[in-house]
C-alpha cells in the first residue's frame, strides 16, 4: 500500500459526495491519480494551474506544452487531452436531433459544443429542412472562415448532402471577442447569394467567441441583404 493511499481514497469519496464544490486543482488532483499512480498529484495540479492559468487553459494546453511541466509524462498529457475531447462530445451527444431550430438561443445551444474548447477557428454549418428541424450539425472548415473559396465548396456540399433547405453558418473568434468584421460579412454575403441560387436559404450567421455569441441576423445585417 503506497504512502499517498489513504489520502486518495479520502479525496475519491470527499469527490463523489460533493463533485459540484470541488476546486480546481482538487478536480484536477483526482484525474491525475489515474496517470500517476504513485506520486503526490496535488503539488502537479498546483503547477499545472500556475503555468497556464486556469483549468480550461490546462486542457486547452498542447501536449508537448504538458510536458514541459514536471512531473506530466505522455500518459498525463493523453489523460487531459482525452478529459477536453470526451467533453465537447458530451457536449454534443446532449443535443436532440429532434429540436426545432426556431429561435438564436436554440441555434446557439446546438451549435455551442462545436466549438468547445477550440484553439484555432472553425467554421461549422447548421442544416434544417423547411419546417427548422434540425438535420445536423457538420465542421466544414478549420483554420480561417476568409478562405472563401474552399469554404463555399464545402458549405454546398453539406447542405446539399443532408438535403437542408435553410442553414445557419457559425464560427468562431479566438480572440476573445465575437463582434463581426468586415470579412465575416462579406462572406456572409457571397454565401447567401451562392446558396439562394441553389434553393437553400442562410437563414444566419453567428459568431462565437468564449461565452458569448453574435448573431448577424439579429443585429440586422440580412435587413440588408
């Protein structure tokens, strides 16, 4: 029996009886038990926090950035990498493919999990029929949604591929602000244009940034279109 037994197995119940209370680096003590299995993961929380901020900045870390802490090894750095993706996918799996599209929050909701966690810009297209129900969520690009070309390929494929009538285009800023620039709208032109050619309506675009969401439409840009 290791030195470190006892205090886990009080920290493993103390966890279960209350999840929701526990701190941070407390939370993050406990998923290190699983990688290290022998050491005193509490000091390795502590340094984990304190080199990149926050929890989310610790899963939002590269793992050859993990490993650069001591004491994280690649079986840590999986461990967290796998923590972030099962999340987002929890994320997603919560949404029901029965929802009604009907107003921004409902858009937002589904298409929030896409964008979980996200350290680069993507570019994700919600597809519906003409009744708003909701047909899929597809990533169409990542990297930047200025690549208008390769993007607008891919938006019409999704959309014709699910047989949407109405879609709503999203993607995110990673620099902490969701306020739409001026190639975000005219993309947002060019595609509208493109895919009302087509029998498919943009019905809008919103731009994601942390916890807050952007919608084009209801700022009044389609007015214009």
């Amino acid at each position: 029996m290791g030195i470190h037994d006892g205090h886990r197995q009080r920290l493993k119940a103390e966890f279960l009886a209350r999840p929701e209370s526990f701190p941070d680096h407390k939370v993050l003590e406990v998923l290190l038990f699983y990688a290290n299995p022998r050491s005193d993961t509490n000091p390795l929380s502590h340094a984990l926090l304190e080199r990149f901020g926050s929890l989310s900045g610790v899963l939002d870390a590269a793992p050859e950035e993990l490993q650069k802490v001591k004491g994280v090894g690649e079986h840590a750095a999986v461990l967290l990498k796998c923590v972030k993706e099962l999340s987002g996918r929890y994320l997603t799996a919560r949404t029901s493919l029965e929802d009604i599209v009907d107003r921004t929050s409902v858009a937002c909701a589904l298409l929030r999990p896409h964008f979980f966690g996200a350290r680069h810009e993507r570019v994700c297209l919600l597809c519906m029929d003409g009744k708003r129900k909701l047909l899929g969520v597809r990533q169409v690009a990542e990297g930047n949604v200025n690549a208008v070309e390769v993007t607008t390929r891919r938006i019409v494929e999704t959309a014709l591929s699910l047989n949407a009538t109405q879609v709503i285009l999203a993607h995110n800023h990673v620099s902490g602000l969701a306020f739409p620039s001026p190639e975000d709208k005219a993309t947002t032109r060019h595609l509208w244009d493109v895919l009302s050619k087509l029998g498919v309506e943009l019905v809008d675009h919103i731009i994601f940034s942390d916890d807050d969401a952007v919608s084009l439409r209801d700022s009044g840009f389609f007015s214009a279109l």
